[in-house]
C-alpha cells in the first residue's frame, strides 16, 4: 500500500479533505515513495511533529498538519530537504495555497 500527501488547492479542496468527499477535483495528491516514508520515521521526524503540534501522526493513520503549523513545519524540515523532494514540494504547495497538509501513511 501506498503513502500519499494531499494538499488542498483552495478552502473547496479542504473541504473535500476534511469531509471525505468522493469529489476531489480541488486537491493535489502525492505518492510519498517509501525512501521520503522511512527517513521522516527514522530521522525522528514525525516524533518532532507530534511532540510540537499535539498530534499522532504514524503509520496507517491519517492527520492533517493544519495552515497554522505549516510554516514552522517547514522551518523544522529545511534542513532535509534534499532528502524529501516529494514532502518538501507538498509542503510549499499547501503553504503556497494557504492551506494544509493531510498525511496518509502506510507501509508493508
């Protein structure tokens, strides 16, 4: 199974995230490839997020990282960006738009 990162393109997009909707035409979808997956767990990433943003994200779990956390999230990522082409690329899409960042995590 895949991993994605989906980024709403306007408030319809978030919309459409937040609500489930089987219409997406408002949202930009990612595969996360399994490198970018492993490194943000081992690079204790994803423990950084959690810890600072009160949130669990984690294998086969969905969460959102919400416009307000976006720029700190980016600052706390900088520094990997060579390594997370595609969740560096998402990020500043959602940041761009203004507006988050869901994360669909799953591995095997």
């Amino acid at each position: 199974m895949e991993s994605y990162i989906v980024v709403p393109i306007n408030e319809q997009g978030v919309w459409e995230y937040e609500n489930d909707s089987s219409k997406r035409d408002n949202l930009e979808v990612f595969v996360l490839p399994k490198s970018e997956m492993s490194f943000i767990f081992r690079e204790g990433i994803v423990d950084t997020l959690n810890a600072k943003f009160s949130i669990f994200i984690d294998e086969y779990e969905e969460e959102v990282i919400e416009n307000k956390w976006l720029n700190e999230t980016a600052e706390m990522i900088e520094k990997y960006k060579a390594s997370l082409p595609v969740f560096y690329h998402a990020l500043t899409l959602a940041r761009e738009k203004n507006t988050e960042l869901g994360l669909e995590l799953f591995s095997f």
